[in-house]
C-alpha cells in the first residue's frame, strides 16, 4: 500500500510517499479500515521535527473510512460501514497517512449521516480536546462565560460550537474580519481582534469588569499568561501548551484563586488506557448526534492528496489556517 513515512527529524521534506506492507489485524477485536481521508493537525509537525522513538513512522493520528476486514471478536462493525476515529501517529502504532490502517474496534465510531469524509476526519483530535477541556477539566456550565483563544482555528472553531450547546456566553480572540465573519456564524458573541484590541480589556469591559468564568488557551506563551487578568476571581484557565509566566502572572491567577488545567488528549493513547480511550470514542459519538442534528459542523478550509502532505505540512506551520486541512486518500 502506499504511505507517507516520516524517514527522519526535520523539515517537511522527511515525508516520502513510499510503498510498505498492508497492515495486518493485531488481534481478534481489531478492524481494517480503507483510508479516505487522514486530518493534518498541528502536534503532526511537532512530532516531525522533534522525532518519534522509531523510524519510519507514519504520522496522522485522525482517521476515516470503510471497514475492509474485522477480527474474529468484533461485533460492532462489519466489512463496508463507514468508520471514523482518533488512533496511532505518535510514535508507537502507525498513523493514517496511508491507503489503510487497523485499530481496535472500540475506539472506532460510525461516520454520522451528511458528514463527508474529509469533514470526518477533520473532527475527532479537536472535538475530544475541546470536549475535555470545556467540560471535563473547565466543568463549563450554562449562563458562564468563556473566553476562547484563536477560535478560528481547528479546535477553537469547534470549542466555540460546543460552548454554545452548553449554554455559554463565548467570547473569543481572532485575527482580521475573514475570521471574524466566520466565528460570529458559529455563534460567537463577543469577537476581540487580537491586534488591534487589548484581549484583557476587552474581555473585562465584556463581563462589567468581573472578568471571565473559563479562559481556553491554545495559543499558549504570552497569550497564556495574560489570560489570568481576563479571568474572574475563582476563575478557571485551561490550557493546550506547555507554560512559563513571570512571577506577576502567576500571582494575578493566586491572588484571584484561580485554577489552572492542562489538556493533552493524546494521554491515554500514551498510556494505554483502553477505559479512558473508550470514552473518547463515545465523545465522538456525542458529536455525531450534534452533527445530525444540525448543531455542529467542521470547517475543512484545506483538502490535498495524500502525497502532497509536506504542503499540509506546511500550510499549518504558516499558521493563519481557519478550521482544518485534511489529506484526501
């Protein structure tokens, strides 16, 4: 079949469309799926310029397709359902930018009716991470507000839809009209240009000086650090990155008795905690019925073929990206 390996550490030129061997079931409860579509996501380029244990590898850890075969234990699905999911890409088990690729039956959900596979694809990294970080690490309830960070973006642009159906009031940070236009459809409804306004400012004049209830960050550095000063006394900041303040950030969020949360979606993944995995499969699940609902949609701003992959790479490294970019298999 063909992939795209990752044959070293570096610049998008270390991925080479290359032939390797079909993969083959691993065990009685793992399926084989036809690739059609793989998402590009942003910790795909920092995994191929940092490395992974073991080269080649073949990066992607978004997935969708048609089931080819099925183990012997599986009876959630048959050959041909439409299947779409999150597994592999990281370092241990080969991702999906590839003609096929196997995973165990319980992380894998059915493709939800007028979703196409692209769009499929797009959705399950950034669904499960604003998922985790708005409900399970924030405990975002309705009538609270939320400011989000680069909400155009692949998980923001979904983190605004599913604070909406909680019942928040969103705030958010863009750059530029374009990416104002396009939150303020998913129903954002306060837009802070980020280069022309002060974030903290106008997030404080926004809730009459009170600041917000949740601050989401995936932007990270000084973005991460100023968000305490947009947040209420007892406020909550969660945050996608690795983080450094100066000692007057860090005394704003004590002084105000906030509480600070890190979200990583791939640790169970890391970790091999098939429970926690499963639950993020039924995340996923939680989306299809939004979508079929009419109350969700993923913005695929990019497709390109599989082998243009080092242009995907590139385009998220250029930034300015709204919604996702998605390999067409």
């Amino acid at each position: 079949m063909k992939a795209i390996l990752m044959t070293g550490a570096g610049g998008p030129e270390v991925l080479q469309l290359a032939d390797v061997p079909m993969p083959e079931l691993p065990s009685p409860s793992h399926i084989r799926v036809k690739l059609r579509a793989a998402g590009v996501n942003p910790v795909d380029t920092k995994l191929r310029k940092g490395g992974v244990p073991a080269l080649p590898a073949i990066l992607g850890c978004d997935g969708a397709g048609v089931v080819e075969s099925v183990g012997a234990a599986v009876t959630r699905f048959k050959p041909g359902d439409e299947v779409f999911f999150f597994h592999g890409g990281i370092g241990g088990e080969p991702g999906n930018y590839a003609e096929y690729t196997v995973i165990h039956a319980d992380y894998a959900a059915a493709r939800p009716a007028g979703l196409a596979m692209n769009e499929a694809a797009a959705l399950p990294l950034v669904w499960i991470t604003a998922w985790e970080s708005l409900l399970d690490r924030a405990q975002l309830k309705a009538g609270e507000t939320v400011l989000i960070h680069a909400a155009a973006g692949g998980v923001g642009h979904v983190a605004v839809q599913l604070a909406k159906h909680l019942g928040a009031r969103v705030a958010v940070t863009v750059s530029g009209p374009d990416k104002a236009a396009f939150v303020r459809q998913l129903g954002a409804d306060k837009i802070i240009d980020y280069r022309t306004e002060d974030f903290v400012a106008a997030a404080q004049d926004w809730t009459g000086g009170q600041g917000v209830d949740v601050v989401f960050d995936t932007v990270g550095g000084d973005t991460f650090c100023r968000s305490f000063a947009a947040a209420r006394v007892y406020g909550r900041v969660v945050t996608l990155l690795q983080t450094a303040c100066e000692a007057a950030d860090m005394k704003t969020a004590r002084s105000r008795n906030q509480s600070i949360h890190y979200e990583l979606m791939l640790t169970p993944m890391q970790l091999g905690m098939h429970e926690v995995r499963v639950k993020q499969r039924e995340m996923l699940e939680a989306a299809s019925a939004l979508i079929e609902a009419g109350k969700l949609k993923v913005t695929v701003s990019r497709t390109l073929p599989l082998e243009q992959a080092t242009e995907a790479h590139r385009l998220i490294e250029a930034g300015h990206v709204s919604g996702k970019v998605v390999l067409e298999i």
